[in-house]
C-alpha cells in the first residue's frame, strides 16, 4: 500500500473511532410532574392489557380501532389521575435511563405473567 493511502486510511480510522466512542453529554431535567417508577410500571401493565384488548378488535373497522385505543388510553390516564403531558415528559425521562426503563418494562412484565397465571 503506497505511504499517502495508508495515512488516508489511518486518518479515517482514527475519525470513525473516535466517533464511535464520543459520548454525547446531555442533562436531562427531572421533570416538575414525574411519575413515580412503581406508577408508571402499573401505568404500562394496563396499557399492555389495553392494547391486548384492541389487538381483539382489529377485525373491525379502523376507525372503531382507533376508537378504542383513543377512549381506553385516556381511561388509563384518568385512573391514575395524570395527564397525557405528564406520561410523555416521565416517559421520556425514564427512556434516557435505559437500565431504569429496563427495570420498570421487567417489572411490568413480572406483573402480567403473575396476572396470566392467576387468569388460568
């Protein structure tokens, strides 16, 4: 390989690595109306059961689909006394902790098997 390719294909290497290995620093603001964790991993076990419900109702019309993702979802967020605003700014707080959501989505997921299990 002749010297000035071979310092061509150094160069971008050393610009793909450290590209790759750059961390984005971001703060992200504790919101003013975060949900508490063990809420939201109940607010997520019931929108997983509502959506089980409207996957039973995909035969029908779209329109009555959306219907009932549009009603069932806001009874979600009327049970637990919250706003649409509220759930998207917690959702997104808790989404830039992976390990976080993590632990709240296994939680979920412990919650409904334990709930599938009592069903049978």
């Amino acid at each position: 390989m002749k010297p000035e390719k071979l310092i061509y294909f150094l160069f971008l290497t050393l610009i793909f690595q450290f590209s790759c290995t750059r961390q984005i620093e971001k703060e992200v603001l504790l919101p003013d109306d975060l949900i508490p964790k063990e809420e939201m991993v109940n607010i997520i076990v019931d929108l997983r059961l509502y959506d089980a419900i409207i996957k039973t109702k995909q035969r029908k019309a779209a329109t009555e689909v959306n219907f009932y993702k549009y009603y069932l979802h806001n009874s979600i967020l009327e049970k637990y006394d919250i706003t649409r605003e509220s759930f998207e700014h917690s959702l997104t707080y808790y989404l830039y902790d992976v390990e976080v959501m993590d632990e709240i989505y296994a939680d979920a997921i412990t919650k409904l098997s334990k709930m599938k299990s009592e069903a049978e």
